[in-house]
C-alpha cells in the first residue's frame, strides 16, 4: 500500500489558464492547483456529478480561498488535459 501526502495548499501553485478567479471549487493534483466551476464539471462528468451527489462529512469539507478544496490522486498533468478537454468550447463531437 502507497501512502501519499498531500501538499499543503500554500505550498502550491495555481496553474495558469485553469485558475478561474470566479470558480467555486479548487481541485488540487500534486502541488498544483485548479479552481474551476462545481457545475460544469458535474454537467461534463459523471464521476464528479456523483462524488458531489454525496453530503459533505460531518466534520465539513477541506477549504481554501473560500472554495472547498479536493484533493485528486491524478497526476497534475493528467488533470490539466481533463480539464483542457472539457473546458475547451472550440471542440464540436
């Protein structure tokens, strides 16, 4: 089993084009983090719709910036083509 250590936030850095100043939801990867919108990615993605269908912990969920912060096991990489992908409105399927 692989224990992994988060990062505090303040020892992170925000990711430039997918740090929205109006976003209400960061998502830390590594030592990187993303402050994107909760809707969007419930709309675009169905294992975030589900995770955000659950009620938050009794003790409340981690924050920062005024946003609740989850922390992903991605790498930051991965994460950031995710939400390169579907943020990306120029893309017609």
């Amino acid at each position: 089993m692989t224990v992994v250590f988060q990062s505090p936030p303040d020892q992170c850095h925000r990711v430039d084009g997918l740090w929205f100043d109006d976003g209400n939801l960061i998502l830390q990867a590594e030592q990187s983090l993303f402050k994107v919108y909760r809707g969007f990615l419930a709309a675009r993605s169905s294992v975030f719709r589900d995770m955000f269908a659950f009620p938050p912990p009794a003790e409340g969920n981690a924050t920062y910036d005024g946003c609740t912060l989850v922390f992903l096991y991605d790498s930051a990489v991965d994460l950031a083509y995710f939400l390169k992908a579907i943020l990306d409105t120029s893309c017609v399927f």
